[in-house]
C-alpha cells in the first residue's frame, strides 16, 4: 500500500499502545539515558533478534559501549555520541534484519504520547 501510494517500498514496523510502553519500560539503560538520551538507543525489530546477535555486536564495541536484547529488540548504550562508535556501522539490515533505530527522547516522547 505505502509503495502503491508513494512509487517506493519502505520497510515499516509497527507497535501496539501497549507493545510500545513495554518496549520503553524495558529499557536496560536507564540511568544512562536519563543522564545523556542521545547516548542510549533503541533498535526496534520487526523479528526478534536471535540471543547471539548481542554477542556478535560486541567486536565493534571499541569505546566500552554496552549492548543488550529485550524482547527481541536491542538496545545500546554509546557511552557518547552514536556517531563516533564503529558500532553503528554494524547496525544494519543486512546484518540484523529490519528495524528502526530511535534514542531514549524519541521513546520517551512517543511513550508520553501513548500515555496521553
């Protein structure tokens, strides 16, 4: 439909009310993200990432960055700015699968905007 509509696939995910408040509530980076939202992220899956997918993640931890899946989703702790971190180079399609990368504020303000 979005092809049909806009003349180009784009691959979209989406989340329940519900799906998206446990999604922000299992945020194993907190404390982090609460102190720096720009260095703690999200990416939202459409399939659950496999257990060993955080395993794999962890060669391109060269800053001390810290990785972990809830739910099939990965969340990351840059420790700083996501663009200064090899890791980000490895967050893609190719590797994980489809998802969307979003940081702490995006989820806050979306969760805020479930909560209503």
């Amino acid at each position: 439909m979005f092809a049909a509509t806009f003349g180009r696939h784009v691959d979209i995910i989406a989340r329940t009310a519900e799906g998206w408040l446990k999604l922000a509530d299992g945020n194993p980076f907190l404390a982090e993200g609460e102190k720096d939202p720009a260095s703690v992220h999200v990416r939202v899956m459409r399939l659950p990432l496999v257990p060993d997918a955080r395993e794999k993640l962890h060669r391109y931890c060269s800053r001390g960055e810290r990785v972990s899946i809830v739910d099939g989703d990965l969340w990351v702790d840059f420790g700083g700015k996501a663009s200064d971190s090899k890791l980000g180079g490895a967050l893609t399609t190719q590797r994980l699968g489809v998802g969307t990368l979003r940081n702490w504020n995006t989820v806050k303000g979306l969760r805020a905007m479930v909560v209503g």
